[in-house]
C-alpha cells in the first residue's frame, strides 16, 4: 500500500518544511514535492510524528494487569485514540504471579492498534517509604527475586528501581546486557546509591518529582543529594515528566526545562485505568488490595490519603499545554517522540524521516488529534471508541 500525506506543514528533523509525505507498506519513503498511491491532503495542518508513552497503567476502564485481551485491546485502543502511536504497557506492583500473567497476556497479543514496545515494570523493586499507590506488602528488593525479569527479557524493556534496594547496581548492570531500559524511582535514596545504579547503566527518573528523593542524610552530618536533584543535574539521567500542570505544576516545569531541555525530558502519562472516563469514583486494582479513587478537576486523587493517584492526561494533551505555556513547538513534540525513542533505543520511530515507520499525526492550530495515520494507515478515530 502506498499513501501520500500532501499539504503539510510537516515537522522533520528538527524543522518544518512544507512537503508531501510518502509512505510505501509501512514506511516513509519520501518527503519532497512526489506524490504515489493514496492522497491523504493535511489541509495545510501541523504533521508530526505519533506520540510514544513508555510509562502507562491503562485507559477506557482497562488497566495493564488484567490478564485479558479485551484489556489489552481497549487500551491499545485508548492510546492510539488520543495520539499514542507506540506505548509500553506498565505494570503495578503486585505478586510475582499476578505480573507474570500481565506479562503473558500482553506477550500473547498481536498489535492491532497503538504498538507495544515491551512492558514496564513499576515494582516490586521500590522502596517502602516511597511506594505512593503500590501496595507496600508486594514490594521486594532485587536481591529476594529478580528471577522473572530475567525469564521474561523478551516481553520487559523498561524496570523502575530504587537505587537504595539491596542488588540494585548489580541489578542494572544485568538488565541493561540484556536490553533492559532502567528507570529509577519511588526511592530512599542518596547520591552515592544513585550514581552506582548510573555507572551501571540506569539512565532516567521516573515521573520526576513524584515519589523521587530529596537531600537528605544517613548516618552522618553529611547532606547528600537526592534522586530529583541528581535526575536535574546529571546529563546522562532523562526525566520523566507527566507535565499535566497537577503532578508537575507548570512553573515548576519550566524549570526543568530550563535545566534538561526536550533532549532530558520524556512526557510521559502515567494514566491509570480511568483515563477517558468520565469524572466520579473508582477503584484502582480489585480485591483486598483496591484502593478507592476519584477523577476530579483533571486528576485521579487517592481521597483517603489526600494524594494523587496518577494521571488521567494523555501525552497529547501535554503537547498542547506545554504549547501554551510558551514552550516551543519543536521541543514540545521532541519531548514525546524523539527522546522516549531514543531511551528506548528504538531507531525505526521517533521522527518523521525516510526509513522511519508511518506513525503520524495531523494537528490542529490548537494541537488537537485531527487525524492519526499508523504504519502508513489512516485510522477511523472514531471508530475506535464504537468497538464491543
């Protein structure tokens, strides 16, 4: 199949061009003034690469640990509804056996919609102090079980860690010869333990400035930096933001900006179940570990702790706010394609360039979803939300 997106203002390699955009059986072949196959006229529209999530628990009601294909497929659905083009599916903390069946029943799916770029896990390997909505009693160090991680390296291409566990360093040192992306995260920890787990190959924070450590002190007068002041300083560490001005205010963004830019931050949603519904009470995980929470003004709140929960925006929406808070478009679009891509070291996304895949989408002037195109496929968006 061939198909031409023509009429675009399209964003290539750091640039916009007005150009066509050519994609033969998948993949682009041509961005200039040829046009093949299928004619897909932008309208003059803002053409940017589909949006890459590497940190999401769910959306439409379905969450990432339920080891059904009706959950994996309506969350694939949600995704590439609102933009996602490529996500990896995050796993919650929880018994080795429940993961292992999330893991099997993602293993078990073939695409149909949004792309799965292997599982995240978030947990067990975080600390009890920082575990946020995790539940404390499934949290173990590296050091008691990693045994699984190892046996499902096919399916697992992200693991969050807190540098302060047992085996941590020795940890990443292991996951990254086997491919393995490591983030570190809902940690105890101080400087020292952090640089460990990055001299082994650790190299970005999880939802920063959520669950992530600050200075503190051991055992002795010594003040140590934490892990959000190692993830803003250190050049090697990308952040992950969930920039939905709730967890991240947006002037605190700014700041973060300031000191990474687009190429240290990668938007992430963080979006549980929930995401897409409307706002009212629910419940995060089931049986005696569900936690009750609720969707008010933008946000999923645990209203028992007085806490957020985790995200309901998709990395789209992030887009436009960044956008408006005076962000440059370039960076606003990089920080959820360029640089997951590249921490995931996926080089066939990512960008809008000749031997990439066909991930698109078309923008409106308010950097809306107008139309997503995947693998070179125009997708009947609203179709997406109409299937039993």
């Amino acid at each position: 199949m061939i198909l031409t997106v023509t009429n675009a203002k399209v964003y290539t390699q750091g640039k916009f061009q007005n150009a066509n955009v050519i994609i033969k059986d998948g993949i682009i072949t041509d961005i200039g003034e040829k046009k093949e196959g299928i004619i897909f006229d932008a309208k003059g529209k803002i053409c940017a690469a589909g949006y890459i999530d590497v940190h999401t628990h769910g959306g439409w009601g379905k969450d990432c640990m339920e080891p059904s294909f009706d959950a994996i497929d309506t969350i694939c659905r949600y995704h590439l509804y609102t933009g996602t083009t490529s996500f990896a599916p995050t796993t919650m903390t929880a018994s080795i056996e429940d993961i292992n069946k999330s893991l099997e029943n993602i293993r078990k799916y073939h695409n149909k919609y949004s792309r799965i770029l292997g599982v995240h896990l978030e947990g067990p390997y975080l600390a009890q102090k920082s575990a946020g909505a995790h539940p404390p009693q499934f949290l173990i160090s590296p050091t008691k079980d990693s045994t699984f991680v190892w046996d499902n390296a096919d399916i697992v291409k992200r693991v969050t860690l807190a540098p302060n566990l047992d085996g941590a360093a020795e940890f990443c040192k292991k996951a990254v010869a086997k491919g393995i992306q490591v983030s570190m995260g809902h940690d105890d920890s101080i400087d020292d333990e952090i640089y460990a787990c990055v001299e082994n190959g650790a190299n970005s924070v999880t939802h920063m400035y959520n669950c992530t450590s600050r200075p503190s002190r051991r055992d002795n007068p010594k003040k140590h930096l934490g892990l959000t002041e190692v993830g803003l300083v250190d050049e090697r560490i990308v952040d992950e933001v969930i920039a939905d001005d709730r967890h991240v205010p947006n002037e605190l963004f700014k700041m973060i900006y300031k000191l990474k830019g687009a190429d240290g931050i990668c938007l992430v949603s963080d979006s549980l179940s929930v995401s897409g519904m409307p706002e009212g009470d629910y419940y995060l995980g089931s049986g005696e570990s569900a936690q009750k929470i609720r969707i008010d003004d933008g946000v999923a709140v645990l209203p028992d702790l007085n806490t957020y929960a985790g995200s309901v925006t998709p990395v789209a929406k992030m887009v436009a706010n960044l956008y408006n808070l005076g962000i440059p478009l370039e960076d606003c679009i990089d920080m959820c394609t360029k640089t997951p891509a590249k921490l995931l070291n996926r080089e066939d996304i990512g960008d809008i360039a000749v031997g990439k895949r066909g991930d698109i989408n078309i923008l409106n002037d308010d950097l809306t979803i107008s139309a997503t195109l995947l693998d070179g496929i125009l997708i009947d968006r609203d179709s997406l939300k109409n299937i039993n």
